[in-house]
C-alpha cells in the first residue's frame, strides 16, 4: 500500500483509523465511509477533540462490512 502517513504501526494493526485511512484500508471512499457513519449504520467510532475528529474502530467495521449485502 502507498499510503504514506507519521504512525509507523501498519493500518492492519491498528484499533482506531481515522476516516482517510479507513478509506484506504477498506478501499471504499471517504464519502461512503462518511454516510455509513451519519446514518447510525455504523456506531463503534470516538470523536476527538472539538472538531470531533472520527476514529473508527477497525475491527468493529471490517465485521460491519461483512455482515453487510451492499453498501
């Protein structure tokens, strides 16, 4: 994967993604992503700070899209 990021923990690995980073593990895009999480399909995410920055559980989405027909 070319994406290049500061965390040197591979995104495989990691707990909490961020939305851009989802999008490039999952490869769906970053405004899907952003849907799924407005609608309360997908509710295991931590806001952050007072922009509310979205970390989205890796985990809990990768089972989210399994259990999934479509998106």
């Amino acid at each position: 994967m070319n994406y290049k990021n500061s965390n040197p923990v591979p995104l495989g690995e990691r707990k909490y993604l961020t939305k851009k980073e989802t999008s490039h593990y999952t490869g769906i895009g970053i405004r899907k992503i952003i849907d799924i999480i407005n609608s309360g399909e997908f509710e295991d995410v931590i806001y952050i700070g007072k922009q509310h920055r979205v970390m989205i559980d890796r985990v809990a989405f990768e089972e989210f899209l399994k259990s999934k027909k479509y998106l």
